[in-house]
C-alpha cells in the first residue's frame, strides 16, 4: 500500500487541496501533526483511525525516528494511510525524512504537497512577499535551529538582501533574530509583521520595527515576514465582518454544518453547540407512513421545513409516487431538499414563513354539485409545530391532513460545551426551540452578548424570555441570519467579553415582518 505525505496546508481547511481532501475521505489512517485544524480531520471517515504525533512544548511526544517507524509499520500493512502534515511536508515539516525512511524500507509513497504557511500567512495578513519595485524574491527561515551554531543561518547574507525573509516556528527566537539581524547592518527601521495563528478565524496581525520586535507581546504559533512588503496592508482576513469573534451555532448536529460554514467564512472562530436534535415523531412515523402511501389522493403536499421535506422523500418510492399532487415548500431549504428527492415544488413564497405560504396559497375548488370528495391538503410538519399553516389553508376551505414527520428534542449540555461558552461574543439561534433549548442546557447567565435571529418568531421566544435580540434576518434562511449578524458586526465592535444581552437595541434589517418561522 502507498502512504501519502499529504499537507495540510497553513490551517485554513479551505486552503486544503483538493487531493489532500480527496486522500483524507478514503484513509483508514491518518497520522497528523498538533496544529492540523479539526475541521480538516474532519474530512476523514468516522471509521478513520486518528494517530496524533505532534510535538508539545514540556510534554512527552514521539521522536522523528519513531514517527518514522510508526510510518513504515503503517505501510506495510492493507490500509490507506495519510500522514497529514501542517503547510507543505516538504517546507520545514520533516517530510524529506519520513519519505526516506519509507524509501529505505520499500514502502511506497507518495508527496501531496500542501499550501506552505511562508507565502499563505503574509497573503491573508494583507501582505504579498514579493512585490515590483519592493521586494523580487523571499527567503524562509526556521525559528528552532536559529540559535545553534550550525544553523547555516549567514546572518550577513540575509541583512544584506533586499529579499523578504519569512520566520516559521520563530517567535521564541524574536529577540535573538532582531539581534543577529541588526548585528550584522539590518536596519533597525526594517518593517516586521508578525501574524498570530494565520488564516485561523482568531488570526491577529502586529506590525512593528526591527528594533521593536524583541518587546512585541506575541504568541505562538505565529510567522514573522521581515521586509519593506511589511508595510504594505492589502485586504486581509481580518478585514472579514466576524474576525476574532467567536459565535455558537445552536443548531442541530445533523443540520449544523451549514451554519457553522457560514459563519467561520466571516471569519468568526465557531463553537457548535447542539441544543435540539432530530428524532422520529411520536408515533414512530406511522401517520406519515401512511399519509406516504396514499399521496396521489392529495390535491397538494406541503412541507415547512427541510426536515420533513427528507422524512417524507424517505416513505416514498420515488417521484411518481406524488402522482398528480402539486407540492408547495415555505422556503428554499425545504425546497432544495425536495429537489434533491427528484420533486420541483409548484409553489415557494416570496417570504419564507407559514404565514406567506398561507397567503400565497389558492383557494380551495369549489366543490362539486353533490359530491362529497374533500380537497385534501397533506401538510408534513414537526409534532407540535405551530398550527398557522393548518389553520390558514383550512380558512381558505381546504380539508388539511396533518401528520408529525419529525420531533424536536432538548440536548443536555455536558461540561465541555458549556465551558466552550465562556466568551464566546455572539449566539445564532434558528428557530424557537433552539432558544429553550439554550436556556434549559445553560441558562441565561451564559447567553453571549449578541444575539442573531432567523426570524420574528424566534425573536419573539427571545424577547419572552428575557434575551435582547440584537440582529434578526429578513430573509428567514441561514444565510440571511448570517448577514444580519456580519451587518452588524460591520457597524458595531466586538462586544466586551461578559457583557451579555446589550446594546438593549434591536437591529432588524430592512423588509422584516412580524411574522416568521
């Protein structure tokens, strides 16, 4: 079998290549460094065994030559194997002596080289690491051998270039690099940026001088770029609505993702915390069942959420099963989940909340002379949902059959989630039961500071209980209730760690109604 020296790239997972990623969703093993982000473990199947080997400052961890063996070993046996390595495996990561001992033991492999943290860092603080006129090349250097004497570091050649010179793993060495820098004629003046955790959510940018980069109050891990380009300030990741903010998805587990993607591309650093889950109605989904058998005596079939579009798609055989029924969806995540079941739905209202669906809805036909046949709407929800759709299609004579496709659950919080709360900025909560949910895992005391809302309905749970609502979408949909909350990321600072449920405003974007999910 082949093992695969795969880079993970600066940490950013969208910064991972597309084979690292494809590597990662087959391996049976995957053998990573400390830094590697969760998210990109993430990619690994459930099944995949984790090996960590990453080097810890004060702590015991496998030496080069064991996580060598370990590789060889690896190897040898029927499995996939990944060595996941942070940046490029080949720029400071030790790779060149993993793949010669795989060599040596005639175990094959291959390098999946990876986006190197020397040029991604700078990028995503703003700052190329060459630029016409500045600077035409760049130099990388690493921190931990700087200071032995057979570095091969020629301090005089690197003061003497007008190439960028980019630190990796070197803040501990700040003050001996400034020193040995202006030792040998660097100017004291020479721009420095030193990037705390680079293309992470949490990434902070510092820019000083040589002369006061030994003082600078920094943390590893970190990337120094020395050089003129360190003046420069182009776009960077910071400049993202959420930078540094750290926000709790309240979603759950199984409809998470989304979210949470959302969020952490503006830039916030995101903490799931799933207060609902998904479960089988209280019947087992028998009623659901058998409403799916019978779907062609429907004149329509309505769905108000993407969970009971998928409940509904799962008792049926295939499209035809609908027959002639026309299908209405509240909103586009419902209806995207239909369309993935092969169904376009006939009807999505402009606004996606019960009561434009209702208001969007036709009347029922006027029934026939003698006839007893009802016009029959199926309405799939969750148990226990709001009655605005039934009783509003029933107002405009239609006979409504409502079924529980699905049931909402509080999750109880264990220590870990509710110690992820502590300052945490902002909290997204997507429907009313998310809201209780919260408040029964962990209670008011540790609601965040800012508060985002899907809809007015959620606003409403909210407010009852005694949460300001700081952010509420007009388009009831994650990505709207992501804007709203970037908007007002956009307009207001980061709050005051422990400064919960202020400003006392609420901020609800332009075409929000009183009505909502």
């Amino acid at each position: 079998m082949t093992v695969y020296l795969v880079g993970a790239g600066p940490g950013d997972p969208g910064l991972l290549t597309l084979r690292g990623a494809e590597l990662l969703g087959r391996a049976d093993v995957v053998v990573h460094d400390r830094l590697v982000d969760p998210r990109v473990l993430a990619l690994a199947p459930p099944s995949a065994r984790l090996v960590d080997v990453g080097k810890r400052v004060g702590a015991v961890s496998p030496s080069q030559d064991q996580v060598n063996r370990l590789l060889v070993d690896l190897g040898r046996e029927r499995a996939a194997i990944v060595r996941l390595k942070g940046g490029d495996p080949y720029v400071f990561g030790r790779g060149g002596e993993e793949a010669l001992a795989l060599a040596a033991a005639g175990v094959s492999y291959e390098v999946v080289p990876g986006v190197s943290a020397a040029t991604a860092v700078a990028a995503c603080a703003g700052v190329p690491v060459t630029h016409r006129g500045v600077a035409s090349g760049f130099v990388v250097v690493t921190g931990h051998d700087m200071a032995a004497p057979d570095s091969g570091v020629d301090w005089e050649q690197l003061a003497r270039t007008r190439c960028t010179i980019v630190v990796l793993m070197g803040v501990s060495q700040r003050s001996l690099l400034a020193e040995r820098l202006i030792g040998a004629g660097r100017a004291t003046t020479t721009p420095v940026l030193v990037v705390e955790r680079g293309t992470q959510p949490g990434q902070r940018s510092r820019r000083t001088t040589l002369a006061g980069l030994a003082g600078l109050d920094v943390e590893s891990p970190a990337t120094i770029v020395v050089g003129e380009v360190a003046s420069l300030r182009l776009s960077s990741y910071e400049d993202r609505p959420l930078s540094g903010w750290r926000v709790v998805v309240t979603r759950a587990a199984s409809s998470s993702s989304a979210l949470a993607a959302l969020v952490a591309r503006a830039g916030a650093t995101v903490v799931e915390m799933p207060v609902v889950e998904i479960r089988d109605p209280p019947d087992g989904g028998a009623a659901l069942r058998e409403a799916a058998g019978r779907l062609a005596s429907y004149e329509w079939v309505v769905l108000t959420s993407a969970n009971g579009a998928d409940r509904l798609l799962a008792e049926v055989r295939d499209a035809r099963s609908f027959a002639g029924a026309q299908v209405a969806a509240v909103g586009p995540a419902t209806a995207d989940a239909l369309r993935r079941g092969g169904i376009v739905p006939d009807l999505v209202p402009g606004r996606f909340v019960g009561e434009e669906l209702v208001a969007a809805f036709p009347c029922a036909p006027t029934p026939v002379t003698g006839s007893r046949v009802p016009a029959l709407v199926l309405l799939a929800q969750a148990a226990g949902a709001r009655r605005v759709v039934a009783d509003g299609l029933a107002g405009l004579g239609w006979t409504v059959d409502v079924v529980a496709a699905y049931e909402t659950a509080h999750v109880r919080a264990d220590e870990a989630s509710l110690r992820a709360l502590e300052g945490a900025d902002a909290v997204v909560f997507t429907s009313a039961s998310t809201v209780d949910g919260f408040l029964e895992a962990a209670g008011i005391d540790l609601v965040p500071p800012v508060v985002a809302s899907i809809g007015p309905v959620t606003s409403a749970a909210a407010v009852a209980a005694g949460i300001t609502v700081h952010a509420e979408a007009s388009e009831h949909t994650i990505g709207g209730v992501v804007e709203a909350l970037c908007a007002f990321g956009r307009e207001r600072r980061r709050p005051e760690v422990g400064a919960h449920r202020r400003p006392d405003d609420v901020t609800v974007a332009p075409g929000a109604s009183g009505v909502g999910r």
